[in-house]
C-alpha cells in the first residue's frame, strides 16, 4: 500500500515508525534514568547512601531496559530503510513486530515505575511478603522483554525473508 500523495511506499514509512518510535523510547529511557539518580544523590547528601545502594539494580534496570529497547528499534527501522522499497509491501509480520517491539519497552516502564509503587502499596501491610512482591514485580518486567524479543525475532524474520537468506553458504 503505497501513500500517492508523497510517492512514499509501505516499507519506507514502516522504517520511519520503528526509528520514530525508537527515539521515542530512547528518550523516555534517558528521562527514566533521572528518578534513581535524584534518589541516590539525596541519599548520598542525607548520608543514606547504603540503604539506597541495596536495591541499585532494581531502579536502574529500567531505564536502561527502556533505552537498549529504542536502540534496537532504531536499528530495525534502519535496515528497513536499506530496502529497495518501491519493490517491496510490509506484511502483518512487519506491523506485529513493530508493535511487540514499542509495547515491550513501554510495559516495562509501566511495570518497573508504576508497578513497583502499586505492589508496595499492596502488600506494604504483610511483613514477610518483599519476595513475593519483587518475584511478581521482576516477572512482570521479564514478560515485557519477552514481548520486545519475540518482536524483535519477527522482524529479523521478516528481514531474512526480504534478503532471501536461505542459511546456505
């Protein structure tokens, strides 16, 4: 399906929304990475910094999960924009992987900000339950990658089909 009015074909603007999209991601995650900084400066400041250290790859895994995510969409959008595309149409597989591949870094913005103040706030009152809060929190997290990586796998797949690549040398 090709845009008339520019001349710009399905591929093309495919290209464009997953490096869009990328960047997007890409600066939410740089975004992200300022509330655990704040957090461990103030810490620093109040001469707390140990208690803050304790849960250091707990806060920093998100953003930089957010980030790598952009990343990898940028570079996806730009091997889609290597193509010949006035000779090529995007499949479902294309817009599917596209999908997977924003709703992954988003989920795990979602889940590894929101969810991690909405499961203290829920099983704050039980004692012995941090284990069992920060398994459903880190599963949850594990799930969103799991969404970027099958998105990213179907755009590979995708991009091997549109090369021909057979696995033969």
């Amino acid at each position: 399906m090709t845009n008339k009015n520019l001349g710009i074909s399905e591929v093309t603007l495919l290209a464009a929304t997953f490096i869009r999209w990328g960047l997007g991601l890409f600066i939410l995650g740089l975004i992200m990475g300022y509330a655990p900084l704040v957090h461990y400066l103030q810490s620093a400041i109040e001469g707390n910094i140990g208690a803050s250290l304790e849960n250091l790859t707990l806060w920093l895994g998100c953003p930089h999960a957010v980030q790598i995510g952009g990343l990898g969409m940028i570079a996806i959008g730009a091997v889609y924009g290597l193509f010949p595309a006035d000779k090529l149409e995007a499949e479902t597989r294309d817009y599917t992987a596209l999908w997977l591949c924003v709703g992954g870094p988003i989920a795990i913005a979602i889940i590894g900000y929101i969810g991690f103040f909405v499961l203290n706030a829920i099983w704050r009152s039980l004692p012995s339950s941090q284990p069992a809060r920060e398994t459903v929190w880190l599963f949850g997290r594990g799930l969103s990658a799991a969404t970027y990586l099958i998105g990213v796998a179907l755009a590979y797949m995708s991009i091997l089909h549109i090369t021909n690549y057979t696995g033969r040398s």
